[in-house]
C-alpha cells in the first residue's frame, strides 16, 4: 500500500514517507491483528477453563499481550504523527481541506481507542486474576477493537482524499518545502 498511496506521491521525501507509511500499516495491523487474536482465540480458551484458572489465565495473556500491543500502537502513533507532518505540515489545512478533516476525524475516533486502553491499563489490568476482572477486561478489549475498526474504515476514506499538496492547499509542507526550494 506504501507504494502506491500518498507516500510514494510525497515529493522529495518519498522514501521517508513509504517507510513510515509501511511502518504505520505495521503497527496498526500488529494492534488491532493481535488484540483480535486475544479476543477470538485467547479469550475463549481461557474462559473455557475451570472457574478456577480463568482469572489467572487472562491476566497471564493480557500480560504477555500488553508489551506488544503498546509496541504496536506507539510504531503506529509515531509513524502516524511523522506522515501528518508530511502531508500537512503545520498548516491550517489541518481544519480547511478535506483530508485535514478526515484526519482530525480519525484522530478523535483514535482518542476512544487510547481512551479505552488507558482505561484498560489503570482500571481493568488491576483487577485480572478474577473471572469478574477477566470478563471485564473482555468488554473493554472488545469496545477497544470496534473503535479500532471505526479507525480502519476513516483511514479508508483518508488514503482515497488527495492531501492538501495535491490541491495546492499546504504549501507549508515539509514535501512541498523541497519542492519550493528546487
């Protein structure tokens, strides 16, 4: 996707701009691909378990989850922030153009999301080891991955609006920069 989206378009600064592209569809896959394996596989197989053991399963696979998960999401928040940047720059295209707007969409839906894992780490984690903290933690994580899927479909509608420096909208651009200046 990196190849043929808006970061192989990035003038100047395309080999920039497809790594961190190939980078974000890494960290948001790894997140949301490995936040459903926890909910499709880990989950059911943990809760099938003896009353006994279910809270203590599910603390054990939320644990082993939550590096990975935060490694994700901080590739993608990072690489995200850095094709922003790219894009947009520090414009006012963040608010007047159509793919400023669907960015700031995606980012207050993103919000629920970070939202949501916060609410995970301070509030839920520290219950697991119960069945009760257990089926808590299910719900959340199972809000966390639909407002994650919210974030996939904008992105949708994202990668297929021009940025602002195809319509001549963010001359400030770091990518529309080199242009200037060649």
């Amino acid at each position: 996707p990196a190849l043929s989206g808006h970061a192989a378009a990035t003038p100047g600064l395309a080999a920039l701009a497809v790594t961190a592209d190939a980078l974000h569809i890494v960290g948001a896959a790894g997140w949301l691909g490995s936040l459903l394996m926890v909910l499709v596989a880990g989950f059911p197989v943990a809760l099938s378990l003896g009353a006994d053991r279910r809270g203590p399963v599910v603390a054990r696979l939320v644990n082993a989850f939550s590096p990975t998960a935060l490694l994700f999401a901080g590739v993608a928040a990072l690489t995200g922030i850095l094709a922003a940047w790219l894009h947009i720059g520090f414009s006012s295209a963040l608010w007047t153009s159509d793919y400023g707007r669907t960015l700031l969409i995606k980012l207050a839906i993103l919000s629920l999301a970070v939202a949501t894992g916060a609410y995970n780490w301070r509030r839920v984690k520290p219950s697991l080891g119960s069945e009760l903290g257990a089926k808590r933690m299910q719900r959340s994580a199972t809000v966390e991955l639909a407002v994650g899927v919210l974030v996939v479909i904008v992105t949708a509608v994202l990668v297929a609006t021009p940025p602002p420096m195809d319509m001549d909208e963010g001359a400030d651009t770091p990518a529309r920069a080199l242009l200037i200046e060649d």
